[in-house]
C-alpha cells in the first residue's frame, strides 16, 4: 500500500508514532493541523502548500521525541515534494509517479510514496506488478485535487496580489 504525496508532505513511521507519543495514533490525530491524513500500515502522511507549515508540524513532533534528520538522513520523519521526492536520503521510503485514470476516462497522475521494506532501492515490485493501492484522505477525489491542477508558486509569490487576482478569484 501506498500514501498519496500531494503538495509538501510529511511521512512518518507509524512505528515512530506509537514508540514517542504517550497517547500514540489518538495524540498524533489531534496534532494534525487539517484534514489531509491518510495511511497505510507503515507510515502516516499529512500534507501542506507551504514550507513554513511543514516546518512547525514537524517541531511539534520532534518535541514529541521523533527525529527528522540525523547525519543527513532521514530517521522517523520525512518530507517528500510532490514533484520531486525526498528532500532528505532517506532509505525506508520509496517514491513515484503513477498513472491515474480520471472519471471521464482520460489519464491524470498522482505521486505517492511507500515504505521501503528492508532498506531496497528499486521500486517496490508488489507496487509495480499489481497496481497501486493508495491511500488518500478522507473526501478526496482527484478532479481539483493538487495532483489533478498542480501549480508552483514560491512563498514570495503567496503575497502578491497579481497571484491572487488570478488564481485564488
């Protein structure tokens, strides 16, 4: 299984979760700030339009005791760019770009990332041979969604009123 890696995500083991919060998955439910969770057996991901919101999310997890990076890699926490990927090495989480059949049957794509299984670093074959089984949140579909219309606008840009004039209106 798989999580769907839209905007700015950030993963975290769900091992890591139940090891550092006292509460475990209820305490880490409430410090979600919106309504982009989705997981999968392994790993937990919440998502976010701004480096700066990534940011204080993952200060409040690592003041829970999670470590996001250690010698340039990732341990509990990662972040992963919807374009790109990892932002930081990180051996226990794959990415990729898969097709996605819309509901008027052409072809979108989405990105999503999986947990790597013993440190591997070609593409999980269970992904591969049998299709992508993705987790996403709650009432999401794909027609508006980040992967169906994304967009980059750099944080400076956020601000601009040329920006929202044309894109938030």
């Amino acid at each position: 299984m798989a999580v769907i890696a839209e905007g700015i995500s950030v993963v975290i083991k769900k091992r890591a979760i139940r090891e550092n919060l006292l509460q475990g998955w209820r305490e880490f439910n409430y410090m979600v700030p919106n309504q982009t969770l989705c997981h999968d057996s392994n790993i937990a991901r919440v998502g976010f339009l701004s480096p700066r919101e990534v940011g204080h999310f993952i200060d409040r997890l690592e003041r829970k005791g999670l470590i996001f990076v250690k010698n340039t890699k990732a341990i509990d926490i990662a972040v992963v760019d919807q374009q790109k990927g990892p932002t930081t090495s990180c051996r226990w989480l794959d990415f990729g770009h898969f097709p996605y059949r819309k509901k008027d049957g052409t072809i979108g794509e989405i990105s999503a990332c999986w947990f790597r299984e013993h440190g591997l670093f070609q593409q999980d074959e269970e992904v591969s041979r049998k299709g992508l089984q993705l987790s996403v949140p709650a009432n999401w579909s794909f027609e508006g969604s980040l992967s169906d219309k994304y967009i980059f606008v750099p944080d400076e840009d956020l601000q601009s009123k040329k920006f929202a004039a044309t894109y938030i209106n």
